[in-house]
C-alpha cells in the first residue's frame, strides 16, 4: 500500500472522536474536515512585467509542490490599467494528501 500522511491518523484516531464527544454530533459525516488548501498571488505589475508572473507561478510551484497556474482578470478596472481575461496572478489548489502534508508542515 502507499504510505498515509501522519495528520490523516491523527484526525481520525484523536480529533474526530473528540469532536464527535464534544459537540454531540448524531454522525461522522457532520463533523467539520479540512477538504482543500488554496495558496494564491496577486502580482500588481504583472499587466506590464510578464516576468514577475513567471516568478509567482514558479514560487508557488516550489512552496507547494504542484504546479502553480496563472489567474486572469475577471472584469477590467480602468483605474489599474487592467482588462478582463488579463493574467494577473497564480494560484494553487492543494486536496488529499498532498493538503495533508502540506498543512503538517505548516
């Protein structure tokens, strides 16, 4: 089998029944998880410095260990400079067990 990360045996084996005691949940279901891990950047000169967005997406990517993707601009804001669909930061969304030991680690 593959190896478990450590926060799954502990949740499971000490959080979950205590919580379950605690709060007098009815089922296992009820009781609160950590489900995803989202790390995000917004680079505010990354309209006019494409570079500095490559070195986000880089540095998340080596923070958590998966690769980062960029984020566009939803709607533009002409104050800022900025259209809609304009890369303007990176993000990555961390489930599982990579969350797990991502978080242990934290």
């Amino acid at each position: 089998m593959g190896y478990a990360p450590r926060l799954r045996g502990l949740y499971r084996d000490t959080v979950l029944p205590a919580l379950i005691e605690e709060f007098n949940y009815d089922s296992v279901m009820q009781v609160p998880r950590l489900t995803k891990i989202l790390l995000s950047m917004g680079v505010g000169l990354a309209p006019t410095n494409r570079q500095l967005l490559d070195t986000a997406v880089s540095e998340l990517t080596l923070i958590a260990g998966q690769r980062a993707v960029t984020t566009r601009a939803r709607r533009s804001i002409a104050a800022f400079k900025i259209r809609a669909g304009m890369e303007i930061g990176a993000m990555v969304t961390l489930r599982g067990d990579h969350m797990l030991e991502f978080f242990d680690a934290s």
